[in-house]
C-alpha cells in the first residue's frame, strides 16, 4: 500500500525538521498529532466566544454533537451515568472520526489505516472500562463478574471464568480490527483503482468513504459505552 500512495508533504516536512536531530516520524503518528492540534485549537477558540444567548456557529454545532454523544451514553448506560464517560467516548468518536475522514484530504491518510491506532484506542478502552468497573464495585465484586455473569447457575462457574476471560480478551482484537480493517481496505481499494483509472474512478469508493468513516466511529464509541454499561453495573452476587 505504501508503494502506491503519494507520499505526504507534511509527513516530509516534519522529518526534514526534525532529520538533523536523528529523528523520523511515522506518517500515522504526524497525522494523530495534527489532529490532536486541530482539537486543541478548536477547543481554545469555542472555549474564548462562549456563549449563552448568542452562540456562534461553530459553538452550536459542537453542542449537537456534544448531545448525540450523550443521547447514546444515556441509552446505553442509563439516564444521568452517561454524562460521567462523555471525555472517554466523546475523545474516541471525534478522534476516530476526524482520523477516518482525513485519508480523503489530499495530501494527508488516515491514520486509523495503520493498524497501531485502532490498536491503542482499543487497548485504551479496554483498560478504561476495567479500571471504571472496578472503581465501581471494589476488586472483588467486579472479579466475581467473571465467574458469576448475572444469570448464570453458579454451578456453571468453572466453565464461564474461562469463557468470559477469553470474550473480554477478545474484544482489543475486535475493536481494533474492525476498526482498521474497514478504512484499510477502502484505502486500499482507491489506491488500486487509482493506480489503474486514475480521477474519476476512485470517486465512488471515496463517496462510500464519507460514510464507513463516521459509521465506524460511531460503532467503535457504542461498543465503548456498552462495554462501560456492563463493567460499571453493580449486581448482587450474594
């Protein structure tokens, strides 16, 4: 894939500022920084013009955002939780979402198409939603889960730890294949059909692009507010 992508002018860029000091920077990880730097400045600009009675443009269109973001936290956690994990699935879904849609700006990619970001943000979920559960019900409670889902026949205790165990462990390798396995592969799709007819028939692909990139930022946020809703849940096991 990397020999039929152009490469980047800013990853360029960075390494010819930074190639004196021995340094080389993955076009993945320039690409997670500029985004990181575009939420940040956004963030100081709304942040500087906030207002009540005369909200700017952009104000109210990360307000609707904000609420889409905590209408699903509250569905899947309950009413009154959700607003508690909205910095966790909020950052993932903008991150997510902001690092699908840039493989379709020229001159940038995508750098959930490199299989290390889906992997971190995944692995960052998961020890998230521990550490919550935990935090929640106190060591023991939240470990009884794993042997005792609510549910299940005690007797069955020694067949669910491992089964649970495994389902859990699971889940960084689904998030993060999920996640890179669909903007990998429309990528790549484009650049092949690039390479071959380039201009206009990479087009289609790339429409279809606008819409798998936020959908996969969605799912990956759902599945994060779910896996919370579970870990968090207090249940009585006595």
């Amino acid at each position: 894939m990397e020999e039929l992508a152009h490469p980047s002018p800013l990853v360029e860029g960075v390494n010819a500022l930074l190639g004196p000091l021995g340094l080389h920077v993955p076009d993945y990880l320039v690409f997670c920084a500029l985004i990181t730097l575009i939420v940040g400045v956004v963030g100081v600009m709304v942040r500087s013009k906030l207002s009540v009675d005369n909200p700017g443009k952009l104000q109210i269109v990360l307000e609707d955002v904000t609420t889409f973001i905590l209408t699903q936290l509250e569905n899947a956690i309950g009413p009154g939780k959700g607003r508690k994990y909205i910095a966790i699935c909020g950052g993932v879904f903008v991150f997510i979402l902001l690092g699908n849609l840039m493989g379709q700006i020229p001159g940038l990619g995508a750098p959930t198409g490199n299989v290390n970001v889906p992997f971190g943000c995944a692995l960052t979920v998961w020890l998230y939603y521990h550490w919550q559960g935990i935090k929640a019900q106190g060591l023991g409670s939240y470990l009884l889960h794993f042997a005792f889902p609510p549910g299940i026949p005690k007797a069955l205790a020694p067949l669910m730890l491992p089964i649970e165990l495994i389902s859990h462990l699971s889940r960084v390798l689904s998030l993060t294949l999920r996640l890179f396995g669909n903007i990998f592969g429309e990528h790549l799709v484009v650049l092949i059909i690039a390479s071959i007819v380039p201009f206009i028939a990479p087009l289609p692909i790339q429409m279809l692009g606008l819409i798998v990139g936020p959908l996969q930022a969605f799912i990956f946020m759902t599945l994060t507010a779910i896996y919370l809703s579970a870990a968090v849940a207090v249940d009585d096991h006595h």
